[in-house]
C-alpha cells in the first residue's frame, strides 16, 4: 500500500480537468465493489434511526438512549478509522477489506443475540471499528484506481454506496423492522457481510507487491497541512449539522408533522434519494468546482435545517425539506475527501482515515446533543436547531479554503 509514486490529488478549481485522462471516462470495475460495500456500511450506520422505537420498546430503554447506538458507533468510527489504518498499513488493501468485512459480520451477530443493551452498545462500536477500517482503505483504492482526474467522481460513487443505503437498505429494514423485529435486518447484513468478503476477493487486486515502501513516518506528515485541518473541520461539521436532524427524524416526523409510522420508511427514503443524486452530483462537480460545490452545500444545509426547525409541524413541507437536506447535506463529502487527500500529498492513508473520523466526530457530537434537546421544551425541534447551527460553522473553513486557494493562484501567476 505505497504513498509513494501513486500520490492521489483533488483537482484545482479550474476550468477543465488538468489530467489528460477524460474525467467522463468509465470508471474501473473495483470501485462499484468497493460502493457496494460501503452500502452495507451506510444501511448499518443509519439503519437505527428508523428502528428507534422498536429497539427502545424491546430493550425497555428510552429513545434518547436508544439514540447511543447512533453515537456509539460514530464514535467507533472515530477511533477506528484512523488506528486501523496506521495498523493495516503494511497489509494489502484487499486482506484489509476483507479482515473489515469479517470483523463487520461477527459484530452483527452479537447484535442480533443480545438483550442486554450495554452488550448491544459494544457491538455497534466494534462494528464501527470495522466499518472504519473498511471505508479508509476503500477510499484509497478507489481514488487510485480512478486516477487524479476521476478520483473525487470516484469517491463520490464509493460515498454513493451509502447514500443508496438510504435508499434502499434504510427503508427496507425499517419496514423488516417493524414487521419481524428490530434484529432481523442485523442478521442480513451479517449475512450479506459475509458473501461480499467472496467478492472483495475475487474483484479487488492484490497490492501485496508494494508494501515495502510503505512508512508511517510519512503518513504522519498529513498532520502538519494547516489546510488538510480546515477540511477536517468542514468534515465534522457538515456531517454533524445533518445528522444532528436525521438522527431523531422519525420522532419529528410522527409527534410534530404528525405523518404515520407506516410512512416514515418512506421519508427515509426521499432523504435518500437526494443524498444519493447530491454524493454523485457533488462529485462529480467536484472535480472541476471543488471550492463552489463546498461552499454551496454547507449554505443549502444550513438554511434547509432552519426550515425544518420551523415548518417541521406542517407533514408536506417537512417531506421535501428532509429530501432536499440530503442532497445538499452530503453532497460535498467526495469533494471534501478528495481534497483531503489533496492536501495530505504522500500520506493518503491517513488523509481518507482522518476524513472519515471527522464525519463521525461530528455525527457523534450532533447526534448527542441533539438528543439532549429532546427532553427540553425543545422538544423534536430541537435536534433541527442544533443541526442549523453546527451547519453553519462549515462556511468558515470552506469559505477559508477557497480564499487561501485563490491566493495561491494569484501569487503563482
């Protein structure tokens, strides 16, 4: 897994694509396994949010504590993302996939046994450790299989994996749910987990031959880019702003805009439409807009969270409202990654951990808060409000990103 000679890079703001290679050209084989993977990845991380009150009910705990799990595995994800990388560093990327994926598996079964919510809580974190490990590393191999031209259109069809996860796997174990109980849709993704570790095998390529010139002394130097910390802040806090809201969407949705239970896959599932079109829309664009596409998103999110902590009592505004935050709420993921990845120059590894630790570093604190207002008078607007304001913080290190780029190209001209 070298960072050498194979350095991944995030296109400048320009005109046009400065690789030769046609960025509308089809990408490889590798990186739709790899999105399929992370779809299992996403239909596990959010999966919760539609089963919040049928897990409360059955392990006899309220839903704000139910709404741990959330929390639990975001930070998980924290942890993991970054120590399993730096760990598997000198393991191909193909071992370490599926090393993830099993690890992903075990922790589905011990979910899926448990009564006991302590033991439910430490196997959403080892799962998140898992899930970490896997979405690191899949995002290097996806960027460099795509090649500096495609690689934010890359990461956005990797990212388009778990968006499709609100799509399908959300509302499809929401409604699984609701019908066999909580634990069935645990039990299919440990065993959807498991035959996606035959496919990594067969489809991923071995990279076994260039671990030597791997060092994590030059992974650490990620750490000193002062632009590399700016992305990670918008990282955390347009992941944060968004999932602060969707987190308790359903208790919004059912106490406040008064939809049916029933009807609530449904919802999950407009959210995931457009955070589906905005992960391959954002990256796409991203490759030649990576600045606009940034700073357009955060502004969208932020102003459709504050329509929703006010017109959250009325069901059919609510509806459009959540669609259209997921297609600005996660669209500028890819690009953030890719530019991430960018500033990290010959630490990539590290770069896609640290950016995938920051996601959920937000979602952790978003979540977590937004579930204390829940008990304030508040209420299920609350979590809305808290999304509105974390939202807003990503305009300063976008817009300050921006400003130091076109900086550097004035001074350069």
């Amino acid at each position: 897994m070298s960072t050498r000679g194979a350095t991944l890079h995030a296109p400048a703001e320009t005109g046009r694509a400065d690789n030769p290679q046609s960025p509308s050209a089809r990408l490889p084989l590798v990186v739709y396994v790899l999105a399929l993977g992370t779809f299992l990845m996403g239909t596990t991380e959010f999966v919760v949010a539609g089963l919040l009150p049928e897990i409360a009910g059955d392990l006899q705990v309220s839903v704000a504590q139910t709404g741990l799990m959330i929390t639990v595995f975001a930070v998980g994800m924290i942890v993991g993302a970054p120590l399993m990388a730096m760990l598997t560093l000198r393991l191909p990327k193909r071992l370490t996939l599926m090393l993830a994926l099993g690890v992903f598996a075990a922790g589905h079964i011990i979910l899926a046994l448990s009564s006991n919510f302590t033991l439910v809580l430490a196997a959403r974190f080892l799962t998140a450790i898992a899930t970490g490990a896997f979405w690191a590393v899949a995002n290097v191999a996806a960027a460099r299989a795509a090649g500096p031209a495609a690689s934010s259109r890359a990461l956005g069809l990797v990212g388009a994996g778990a968006m499709l996860a609100n799509v399908v796997g959300v509302p499809l174990g929401a409604f699984a749910g609701q019908l066999m109980g909580w634990r069935g849709p645990f039990w299919a993704l440990a065993a959807l987990s498991a035959a996606a570790i035959v496919l990594i095998a067969r489809t991923v390529p071995n990279d076994g031959g260039d671990q030597q010139a791997v060092s994590i002394r030059s992974e650490l130097t990620a750490l000193r880019s002062g632009r590399l910390w700016l992305v990670l802040a918008a990282c955390a806090t347009t992941t944060g702003g968004v999932l602060a809201a969707y987190s308790y969407i359903s208790p919004l949705l059912t106490d406040r805009s008064g939809i049916a239970s029933g009807i609530v896959p449904l919802v999950l599932v407009g959210f995931g439409l457009g955070a589906l079109a905005g992960s391959l829309v954002g990256g796409r664009l991203g490759d030649r807009r990576p600045h606009t596409v940034t700073i357009v998103a955060a502004a969208g999110a932020t102003l459709l969270l504050l329509a929703i902590s006010l017109l959250g009592g009325y069901a059919v505004p609510t509806i459009i409202l959540v669609a259209l935050l997921g297609f600005f709420g996660l669209g500028a993921n890819p690009v953030l990654m890719a530019l991430a990845v960018r500033f990290a120059k010959q630490a990539p590894v590290l770069a896609s951990a640290l950016t995938v630790s920051a996601f959920n570093l937000g979602t952790a604190i978003g979540s977590w808060i937004s579930g204390l207002t829940l008990d304030t008078s508040l209420g299920t607007s609350g979590p809305a409000m808290v999304g509105t304001a974390i939202a807003a913080l990503t305009l300063i290190p976008t817009l300050t990103i921006a400003l130091l780029q076109r900086r550097s190209t004035a001074v350069a001209a």
